[in-house]
C-alpha cells in the first residue's frame, strides 16, 4: 500500500474553508479513481496546517494518479495561501483499535533514520516492539507508519478517540516518541497534534 501526502501551512482563517473543499470536492472526485483507497485530513486550526493523504492499493496507481491531483491541490493551495508540499510514502504498518469519529486527533511524528538500508529492520522494531505498547495508551484509535525509503525518512500517526484521550496520555506518549527514535536509530525531526476532519482513508490492516 502506498499514500501521498500534500502539506500546507496557511491562513488559519480559511481552514474551514479549506476543509469544505476537501470534504465535498476533492473526495468525493478522487476516491473513484483506479487503485485509490480513499483520503483522510489533519488540520490544526490555530497553526493554519493542513495535510491531505490519499491512499493507493499499488506504486503504480499512485504515480498515474499524479497529474489528477495537481488541480485539486492548486485550489487547496489557493484557499489556503500556501504552496502544497508534496510527499510519496510506503504504508509499512497500519493498524486500527477502533473506527475515528468526529472529535479524533492525532499526534504525527516525522522522523529521519539512520540509514535506508537498515528501513526493513527498522520497521519490524516498530511492529514487533512499539506497536503492542502504543495499543495501550489512553484513547488509542489507530497507528500508521510510513516510509520513504529512498530519503529514509518516516512518519508515525497515533489516532486518539479526541483531544482530552490525547492529552491524557500525553506523558506516556512522549517516553513511546524517546524510545522509538532510539529504537528506529534516527532523529524526530518535528511533531504535532492535529484534529482529523476527514477520515475516509481506508488502507488495509497491516497487522
């Protein structure tokens, strides 16, 4: 499974906006295309950030879906006032606890690792030593990580049922955030708490 990621940090007075578009024009005119599996959106809403995933059963989908997308993004970028960043990722693990309402939230870790040829290894570290304790935290909805393994980066995504379970086991979190970046042998390069607007992403199970 493969997904790619537009990124925007703009007017955070058009996030509602921005949010619209994506809930009513985008989705509903990507999530027919040929291999995709649907789209999510996390927005924080002071910050004016906005990340738009689309998810794809196969590489070869997501690169001729390519110029499809380039209009959608435009607009986003237009409402917004924001250049999309775009990024290509492999889903390396996705697992889900329970279905996301309305009020989930998510905290995102981007990482870079220490070396793209250990990425297989350092992905079996996730699954077999981070995930059953990530499982365990208050309010745990869902996980994703993925993966660049030509850049060697990652990104993780812990979905809560809402704000408050985020923040409850916020402390718990930050020492899962520690020991994964000295797990995976790389380096957190940012983080962030995000509101998940829009949650029709559906990637199979991993695990």
């Amino acid at each position: 499974m493969y997904a790619r990621t537009a990124t925007l940090r703009g007017n955070p007075r058009t996030v509602d906006q921005a949010i619209a578009f994506v809930r009513d024009e985008w989705l509903p005119s990507t999530t027919g295309l040929d291999g995709c599996t649907g789209m999510s959106m996390l927005v924080g809403h002071r910050s004016g950030r906005c990340i738009v995933t689309t998810g794809w059963e196969t590489e070869q989908s997501m690169l001729a879906s390519a110029d499809g997308m380039r209009a959608s993004r435009a607009r986003l970028g237009k409402i917004l006032g924001a250049v999309p960043v775009v990024g290509q990722w492999e889903v390396a693990v996705m697992h889900r606890a329970r279905p996301s309402g309305e009020r989930s939230a998510a905290r995102v870790t981007w990482s870079a690792l220490r070396d793209p040829a250990t990425m297989d290894e350092d992905i079996a570290t996730f699954r077999v030593t981070l995930l059953p304790r990530i499982e365990e935290l208050v309010g745990f909805s869902s996980v994703s990580l993925m993966v660049d393994r030509l850049a060697g980066r990652a990104v993780a995504a812990v979905t809560y049922v809402d704000h408050e379970a985020m923040s409850a086991a916020a402390q718990q979190a930050d020492v899962l955030q520690a020991e994964y970046a000295r797990e995976m042998g790389g380096r957190i390069t940012e983080v962030a708490e995000l509101d998940l607007v829009v949650a029709h992403l559906r990637i199979p199970e991993t695990v």
